[in-house]
C-alpha cells in the first residue's frame, strides 16, 4: 500500500511526454506574448491558471515579459491575477519589478491584490523607486 505501480505511474499525465510538450509550448506562447493563440488553447480547456515547475501561471509569465494584452485575455477567461508562484511572488509585484505600467495597470483593473506575495507590489514599488504605482494602488507613498 502506498506504492505506485509502473501503470499507475505511466498513466499519469504528468509524465506523458505529449503533455509536457503541449505545457512547454504554452508556456513559450505565454512569454511570447501570442495572445490570439493561447486564447484558442484556454478557450478548447486548458486551465487559465496553469502553472510550470516553479508554479508560475500563464498570467505571471506574461505580466513578466510585458504582455498586456495577453494579461487581459488571460484575467478575462477567469484566470487567478493573485496566484503565488513558488517564490511567493505575485503577478503585479514582477510587472511593477520589470516597470511594465499598461501589465500593471490591466491586473490592477481586473482586481489584482497589490499586498499579496512578498515582495508585494506595493514593497516591490518602494524597494525599486517605482511610487508611481503606488498612486494607482491606492496606496499613500
């Protein structure tokens, strides 16, 4: 009892080389920024919060590289604007590190929580000189 057998183990989709090709290729069209396709992969059931081996989601690797417009698509198919990645860091806390204003400004519109992670975004804003955001948090500097 406890362990897995071979089948089992094999039956995972976890360990399905198709599978993990499709996550990589998601996971490159989320840094890409390719809007239009990704919609069309969430749009036929992949989870709007999928998430990689570091537990960064399709909204964190597209607020990090600067895709607004992907960040909106993604927050508009229901996708988690606060889910943590491993690290404990926040989609709005990298886009305010990386000083993506139209990323932080769509996860602020669609209700992204700027004291969620740490560094939060509000600490990330502070820490890295950028209180322009802070305005936009509703936060006094």
């Amino acid at each position: 009892m406890g362990r897995v057998s071979n089948a089992e183990e094999s039956a995972d989709p976890a360990n399905d080389p198709e599978i993990i090709e499709l996550a990589t290729k998601l996971f490159d069209l989320a840094r890409r920024g390719d809007t239009e396709t990704l919609d069309a992969y969430v749009a036929a059931g992949v989870p709007p919060d999928l998430t990689n081996d570091r537990g960064d989601t399709l909204v964190m690797l597209t607020a990090y590289h600067g895709h607004a417009g992907t960040v909106a698509r993604l927050c508009e198919r229901g996708a988690d604007v606060d889910r943590l990645n491993d690290r404990g860091q926040s989609p709005l806390a990298g886009a305010v590190f990386k000083g993506e204003d139209e990323v932080v400004r769509v996860l602020a519109a669609h209700g992204a929580d700027p004291h969620a992670g740490r560094p939060s975004a509000v600490e990330a804003a502070r820490m890295f000189a950028k209180e322009h955001y802070l305005g936009l948090f509703g936060v006094a500097e």
